[in-house]
C-alpha cells in the first residue's frame, strides 16, 4: 500500500466495531458511482481492511480508523474525504475527523536513507570514498524521476524519451508515472492526442532502434495497439499487462516480468489472429448444436421483447470475455468481465438485475445460481453441460440472439 488515511471518531452513543464500518460502507455507497464504492476498491486490492479501534467512556463512544490505500494521492484525498463525511453510527449522530494520510514509501525511503548514513559512518577509515558521491547515488537509487512532456500534444513522458535509443509507448499518464518509480525513464504516453495519434508520436518511433508498445490486459490495450498500427506507429515488439490489470498498478518485478515476456509484431499479431479464429470456431460449432425445446420457444419471445438498444449492446460481446447486467426492462445495470459474473452474482442483494449476456459458456452452476437470484434469462456463447434445466430461467446462446 502507498498510503494509510488516518482519522478519529466520536459517536454520542454505545456503538461496536462492526456498527462503525457499516456506517462508512453505508453512507458513502454511490456518493462517487462505482467506481469508488468501498467495497468494490476492496475486492480489487486498492484499499486495504479497515481497521477500528474503539472506547466507550460516559455513554459516547470515540476511536481512531486507518485505511491503507493503494490508489494515487488525488483518489486517495477523495476517499478520506468521503469517510469524513458520515454524520451517523447507527441511530446516534457521529463526527469523523481527518488527522493524517501517511505516505507509507516516504517513510520507507526516510528509513533506507537514515540506515545509509549509518554504513557510511561505520564504513573503514581505510577505503577512500566521496561521500557525498555515495549520497548521489543512493538518492538516484531511490527517487522515481521527473515526469516530462513531449510534442505539440504535451504527451506525459520520461525525461530520456529523446536521448535514449530504445521507446515504451504506454497508454496515460499514470503509466508513465509508475514505470518512473521503477527506473524506466524512455516512456511516452499515448494520451492527450485528442482522439487520434499525434504526429510527432509517429516521428519519434521511426527514430528509435526498438519501440515497445507496453498495454493494459484488458480490451482497451488492443484498441490502443490497432490505433498505433493504423496511424503508422513504429512498433518492433508488444509487451502486455497480465489479464485484467492496468500497467499503472503493477509492481517493478510484474513490469520486469512482461517486459521479458514482450513478443515481436509479427508474431504477436498471428498469436492473436489464432486466437480470435477458435472464438470464431467455438461460436460457428454452436449452429449446428439442435436447440432445446426451451429454446425454441424462447426465440420468437426474445425477438419481441429484446428492444433494439439492448441487441445493439450484445452485438458488440463476441470475443471480448465480457458479459451485461440488465434489469428488467433491458437497461444496462453493469459491464463485467465474464470471471467476475458469478462473485457479482453471489454477492447480489436485490432483485435489479434480469437478463445477464456474457461472452462465455453457460454451465450448471450459474444457472442454479442465476435461479436462486431472481434471473430471468443468460444468454451465453455456448451451453455447457446441463445435467439439470430450470423453468425459471431461460438460457439461450448468441445465435438464437443475434439472426
């Protein structure tokens, strides 16, 4: 973790631990939308376990909370404030209270620092050493660099983008700034082009010996990488983020690991082809699979009642490992990735969601599991192997969707 938010509590009641969390999970719930939901940062490992320390003392209760957070400084400021923001423990009115956000690497390097002046002062009075060019080079181990820009377009960039032979192109600015933090300074961010790549960017990779387009794991880095190949970006080798993870939150030896994994273009670019042609298959093998008898009649009900916002959404699933939540009414409720169906599904409190359609295989788990939350309808690339069909639930493929 990068930080810890520190704060104090007092609540004019008897009030446990448990009633303290709820309350800030509670009253921060959609302050922000999703995607600062508490809970969500949590299952995502950028925020740690919260924890309380309390006392009661004349019928009040008072206590200190620390969050360790992983997020950057600003989004860090943003969840401190909206904790402080809760007004109730249960029935009894609450004041939170920001003491500190600590940053847990200052301290880190304060220490690496202090204990470096130590082993020079204890070092032999027989080696002949420039101190102060120890000191240089303990500082230089240690800080991050400077964050630079680059062009008309003031893309972020490392300050050796133009001096060093070798180019890692990466996607925002927040890219740029962690593979700072591990000593990559040749690094230029796509972001900040105004919808289409700027013209030095494509100059610059024509210049350098070896460009890398370094990528998030997700389906955003493939469009990134066509937007590249279609503006006659330089690309010599690919290197990607592992499945479902941006670079800005890896670690060096995670950066280290996919840049020794990168592939040359050419042999990228024919991985993926391969890869998109067994989605193909898998999805063509579905046609000539009989449909069930549920099927048959589910068709001609889908084809009045899917409204065509809904079909113009699912046409856009096939190949991307993704899935949609829609409510009853066929609105979109949450984008998901398809691994992420069942921990949502499992964790569903309500009745808002009714039709869930995800680019994967439909199996007897989450179709038992799809009934017991309320489910009307999945639909799916394929039918795995149901041993055991449920009325409540209809389940269809994409080929009786999409004709």
């Amino acid at each position: 973790m990068k930080y810890v938010i520190k704060l104090t509590f007092e609540v004019s009641g008897i009030v446990d631990k448990p009633d303290v969390i709820g309350a800030i999970f509670g009253q921060t719930e959609n302050l922000f939308g999703e995607e600062f939901d508490l809970r969500e940062l949590q299952d995502k490992g950028r925020l740690g376990r919260i924890v309380v320390e309390m006392k009661t003392k004349g019928g009040k209760s008072e206590g200190t909370i620390e969050i360790p957070s992983n997020l950057d400084r600003v989004e860090t400021a943003l969840i401190a404030a909206m904790v402080e923001s809760v007004e109730k423990v249960g029935p009894y009115e609450a004041k939170f209270e920001l003491k500190e956000i600590q940053d847990v690497r200052e301290e880190k390097l304060k220490k690496i620092i202090e204990r470096a002046k130590n082993v020079l002062s204890t070092w032999s009075k027989g080696k002949t050493l420039d101190i102060k060019e120890v000191l240089n080079e303990i500082s230089s181990a240690v800080r991050t660099g400077e964050i630079t820009e680059y062009g008309v377009d003031r893309l972020p960039a490392g300050p050796d983008v133009l001096t060093d032979p070798n180019l890692i192109i990466v996607e925002g600015r927040a890219d740029v700034i962690n593979l700072l933090r591990y000593g990559y300074r040749n690094t230029v961010a796509v972001e900040g082009a105004s919808g289409k790549i700027p013209q030095d960017l494509i100059t610059l990779s024509k210049e350098k010996k070896t460009v890398i387009a370094f990528l998030d794991g997700d389906h955003g880095g493939d469009l990134i990488l066509k937007e590249l190949l279609s503006a006659g970006v330089k690309i010599d080798f690919v290197a990607r983020a592992p499945v479902g993870r941006e670079v800005e939150e890896l670690t060096g030896k995670e950066i280290a690991k996919a840049l020794s994994n990168m592939q040359p273009l050419s042999q990228y670019l024919k991985k993926q082809q391969e890869v998109q042609t067994t989605i193909k298959e898998a999805q063509q093998a579905v046609v000539v699979v009989e449909p069930t008898v549920a099927q048959k009649e589910a068709k001609p009900q889908l084809e009045i009642n899917v409204p065509q916002n809904a079909l113009e959404e699912i046409k856009k699933l096939p190949g991307t490992l993704e899935g949609i939540m829609f409510d009853d009414k066929w609105n979109v409720v949450e984008k998901v990735q398809v691994r992420d169906i069942i921990p949502k599904l499992e964790a569903l409190q309500d009745n808002k969601v009714s039709y869930i359609v995800f680019d994967g295989v439909i199996t007897q788990r989450l179709l038992e599991l799809a009934a017991s939350k309320g489910i009307k309808m999945l639909i799916g690339v394929r039918i795995g192997g149901i041993s055991k069909s449920l009325d409540n639930v209809k389940i269809l493929t994409f080929q009786d969707v999409l004709v």
